[in-house]
C-alpha cells in the first residue's frame, strides 16, 4: 500500500470536499463531490513497470468502467438504435497489477499470442491486442483512447441479437463489456517493431461457456453483498492473479 506522501495530489488545498478514502487492492482512491455532483478521482497505482504512467493506467479502467456503467444501466443502443438490455450483474473492475506483468512479459516476447488465452494461473484468459500507433512520436494517452473507442465503436456498427450472443464481427466490445471480468490491466511496447502495440487482458477465460455479451436482468439485481453504484457491481474484495 502507499502513504498520502506518495500520492500526487491536484494544486489547492483538499478541504471538505474529499468524501471518502477507498483501500483497494494495491490502488488507494480519493473521491471529491463537487458541487454540480460530478466525481473527482485520483489513483494511484502499485505496478512494476515504471515506463507505463499511472495517468495511462487510469484512463484506460476508467474508459472501460465508464463504458461498462453505459451498457449495464440500458443507455447503449446498436447500429439500428435498438437498446441493449440491462445487465444484472456487471462488475466494476480493478486494475491488476500481477496481470499487467504477465500482459508484459506475453507481449514483448514479440510471438503469436495463444488463441487458448493469456495463461494466468492455469486459466487462458481473455484478451484484445491492437496497435497504439505506427508513429515515432504521438500523444500515447491521446492515441491509446482512440484504439478503446475503435474497439468499443463495434456496437455501432452491428446489430446485437436480443439474446446477446457473441459474434466476431464486435469481438473487441465483447471484452470490453464482459460482466464476469472482475479485473484487468493492459500495456504496450515498441520493441516488435511494426508500431506501438497495446495487449489488454481480463480476469475471465478467453473460452466464454456462456456464449452471451453478458446475463440480461435488472441492473444491480445479482450483485449480492457488492454494492451497487451507477449500474455497476463495486466488489467488496478483490483478489488479485499471481504472476
């Protein structure tokens, strides 16, 4: 864990408005409510690799849990408009610092990543992989969105049947909106040459049973004894993979 002496905290005293303190994981979390009701937060995290920012990691479990609160709260419509439903048990992620090792070490080993999964543990988990950019210099946070938003845009441009069975043709928001994925991390690397490449990998087998998008019903319904904020299940404990 980190003492406050290792956060990096915005400019300005933190007065009353910080609400609350959240200790999850190898992640501590200061939330502001501010006074139009819109949320504050700052992370930080415990990983390894010093060469991938707190602030890239950040962006990229808030894209996929905002996306993941959008879809399990009903608002997300496909290519014809049509709505997708509600999900009754979308978990909330926590970003896993042990997958991100793994994520690491899997894809700067520069070869074929295994169609059975990201080995963790005994089980292949999922995972997408795309290219951040093929320049030199770029905005890697700026860039790093744009490739999230291509993959999740899948939605837009198919028609999700009623009973959300999975297609290839939005392999990429399939992963993005898995609601047994409790936990993720991603990474990126120039050394394979061909671009700047970004692995992502979820906490749930690359081989789906189920064979659906997500379990329909109404949001929050299944959550049990996690809590349920903004459509989403926040787990009340998280047990991170071992690398």
């Amino acid at each position: 864990m980190f003492t406050s002496s290792q956060l990096i905290l915005p400019d300005g005293p933190l007065q009353d408005e910080i609400i609350g303190r959240v200790f999850t994981s190898d992640i501590i979390i200061f939330t502001k409510l501010t006074l139009d009701s819109s949320l504050w937060v700052l992370m930080t995290f415990g990983c390894e690799n010093s060469l991938i920012t707190d602030e890239w990691r950040e962006m990229i479990l808030k894209f996929h849990n905002d996306k993941r609160e959008f879809v399990a709260m009903g608002k997300e419509t496909d290519k014809s408009g049509n709505f997708l439903p509600e999900a009754q048990r979308m978990f909330k992620m926590e970003w896993d610092c042990n997958i991100e090792v793994i994520a690491h070490e899997a894809l700067t080993n520069c070869t074929a990543l295994p169609e059975s999964g990201i080995d963790v543990n005994g089980v292949g988990l999922d995972f997408r992989l795309g290219t951040i950019s093929t320049r030199k210099e770029f905005d890697v946070l700026a860039e790093s969105k744009k490739l999230l938003t291509k993959w999740y845009n899948e939605v837009k441009q198919n028609d999700i049947p009623p009973g959300l069975s999975y297609k290839p043709a939005y392999h990429n928001f399939c992963a993005i909106v898995r609601d047994d994925a409790r936990g993720m991390a991603c990474t990126y690397t120039t050394v394979c040459g061909d671009g700047t490449k970004m692995l992502c990998v979820y906490s749930a087998p690359k081989n789906n049973k189920v064979g659906k998008l997500y379990i329909q019903g109404k949001t929050c319904s299944k959550c049990g004894d996690d809590t349920c904020i903004k459509g989403v299940c926040v787990q009340q404990e998280y047990t991170p993979g071992k690398n």
